[in-house]
C-alpha cells in the first residue's frame, strides 16, 4: 500500500487562467515532493497567514484549488522561503517522482507483493558492491538501521515505500522493475551505484536523526544502571530522557540495554508478586472472618466483603480460595 498525503502546487496564477482544474494522483503519495513537469515544490499546508491549514486527502468540501477549510484560491503567488535544495537532492525528488508515476501508470500491471526474493537479493548484491559486505556500511548509506535490513531480507518486515525508494536509488534499479520481475530477473552483476543526499523534508513531518554521542549516552546508560533510582526506569523512558529512540540504544549498546531492561523487568515482576501476595493475605482473612461467623465461605461473600467480586475473577486467586476451603 502506499501512502498518502495531500499537496498542491502553487502555480502563481488566478482561476480564470485554468480551463479545468485537477490534483493528479501522484501529488498524493506522500514521498512526491515536487510537480516534475513545472519542477516547483508542493506544499501541504493552506498558504495564507491567517490559515494555513493542513490540506488532509479527502474532505467533506473538496474542491480542486481551494483550501477545503477557508475556502480561498491556492494558485496565489507564495515560495517558501526555508527550502533550498541541492543538485543532489533536486535529482533524488525527481527520481522520486518519476518512480511513483511510474507506478501509478503501471498500477494495472502491479502484483499484489513483490517478488519475494528480489529486495534481499538487491540488499545484498549493494551490500557487496558498494559496503565493503558490511550491513553496518550499508545501514549507514542509505540512512536506515541495520535491523530494518535485517527484517526485509528474513521477510519480517514490509519494507515503507520511501525507505525501499533509497534502496532501488543507490542501486540504480526502478521500483517498477522490483514490483515486476521475477525471482533472479533482476540484473545485479554490476549495479549502478550513487549515493544518498541529504533527504530533503519540506513539510517538516519526518523526526530529523541526532547524531549519537557515544561516550554521553554510554556514560549516561551506565549511571542509569549503577544508580538506585525507584522505580528503575525502563529503557523506554531512559530512550525518552535521552532524547534516542529505544531501537538506536538497542543497536549500539545491546549489553547495557539488556541489563536496564532486565532491571525494569525484574522490578515490575516483585511488584506483581508483592501485590498477588496481599490480594492472598486479604482473600485468606475474608475467609477466615466468614467461616468463624458460621456462614460458608462463598466466592460471592467473600467478594462482597473485599468491596466487590472484581479480585475472585483473577484464576490465581480463584484456585488459592479452593485450595483454603480444603484447608478448612
């Protein structure tokens, strides 16, 4: 499936210049970030001040041209100012956008999955060719982690159109060709090997990659393990302090990860024990109270003396009343 967004091309020009107004289909896939046929960058967002709006795909008052919230002509005169691209990056949307119409154009033809030994032969012939056999190479290349690779070539994992798009630009191959051709058609001997720009992001959606800092973040990790904060934070919550995602800490610092995981881990299952074990010790004085005041200790009585049945329903709970009513 591929995804998609909204956008629309300033043109600079009023409605009367128009004799029909469209919104080709391929402005809607969401990697498209440029019109190839006017080479001008397409904007998501209403340009005028007092709206600017996010233009979603379908809208209960769609019309072609006009903000669907406002209601105002697109076609004003407005060139963001903050975007300026390089060679590099021009040719990557381009490419872009070429393979999508490509698509688009073709979509009769398309099968409903890939082929599936084509993306892991083509990750591993680039792998070969280009990274010196190192997945680590690779990863860094195309600006992916080497467990994105590693999913795709096990069949794990569907790889995200944009994120394949990188992977058939620095091999040279089009996404139509990978879509099409059977097992081993593809030709891998020598691919045509360029490397990836600076992906450019004019709609400011996608979470821009930090840099690691080794040293800080194992030194961070490692006062996270060695203290006695409580509760112990989860690796999640030290990612989030650290301002990392989880998956990058995983990747670089797999020890480390896995004993504040385990740590977490372990806290979380004392705290459950801790807490079955008075839900016991309270279920036993229920019983205890009930029977010594001549009544039977009914898994409804005692649910009603604890403030509700809710506590009964745990199966836990329910086979340690059965095994006190043998008691008594």
């Amino acid at each position: 499936m591929i995804p998609v967004g909204s956008a629309f091309l300033i043109l600079g020009k009023t409605p009367s210049n128009f004799r029909s107004l469209h919104q080709p289909l391929l402005w809607n896939v969401s990697a498209v970030s440029l019109c190839v046929r006017h080479q001008r960058i397409l904007i998501e967002q209403c340009p005028y001040p007092n709206c600017h709006a996010t233009l979603p795909v379908l809208a209960s008052h769609f019309h072609p041209g006009y903000c669907s919230k406002c209601s105002r002509w697109l076609g004003v005169t407005f060139v963001p100012s903050n975007i300026s691209w390089t060679p590099e990056q021009w040719n990557w949307q381009n490419w872009v956008a070429d393979s999508i119409g490509e698509l688009v154009a073709h979509n009769p033809d398309l099968i409903v999955t890939s082929h599936q030994r084509n993306i892991p032969d083509l990750i591993e012939a680039y792998r070969e060719q280009a990274a010196d056999g190192s997945m680590r190479i690779l990863a860094a290349k195309l600006q992916l982690s080497r467990r994105t690779f590693i999913a795709w070539q096990q069949g794990k994992q569907i790889p995200q159109m944009e994120s394949l798009m990188r992977l058939c630009y620095c091999c040279g191959v089009s996404l139509y060709s990978v879509f099409t051709s059977q097992s081993g058609a593809l030709d891998l001997d020598k691919l045509k090997i360029q490397s990836l720009p600076d992906i450019p992001n004019p709609t400011g959606n996608r979470r821009h990659r930090i840099p690691l800092d080794v040293d800080y973040i194992q030194q961070s990790l490692e006062s996270v393990l060695a203290s006695e904060e409580q509760p112990p934070p989860s690796m999640r919550f030290v990612a989030r302090r650290l301002n990392y995602s989880p998956r990058e800490l995983r990747e670089h610092f797999p020890e480390l990860n896995h004993a504040i995981s385990s740590r977490y881990k372990n806290y979380r299952k004392a705290q459950a024990e801790k807490k079955l074990e008075e839900q016991k010790d309270k279920v036993r004085q229920a019983i205890l109270k009930i029977h010594s005041s001549g009544f039977y200790p009914s898994s409804k009585r005692v649910g009603s003396l604890l403030g509700g049945r809710g506590i009964m329903r745990s199966p836990i709970i329910t086979q340690f009343w059965r095994e006190m009513l043998q008691e008594l």
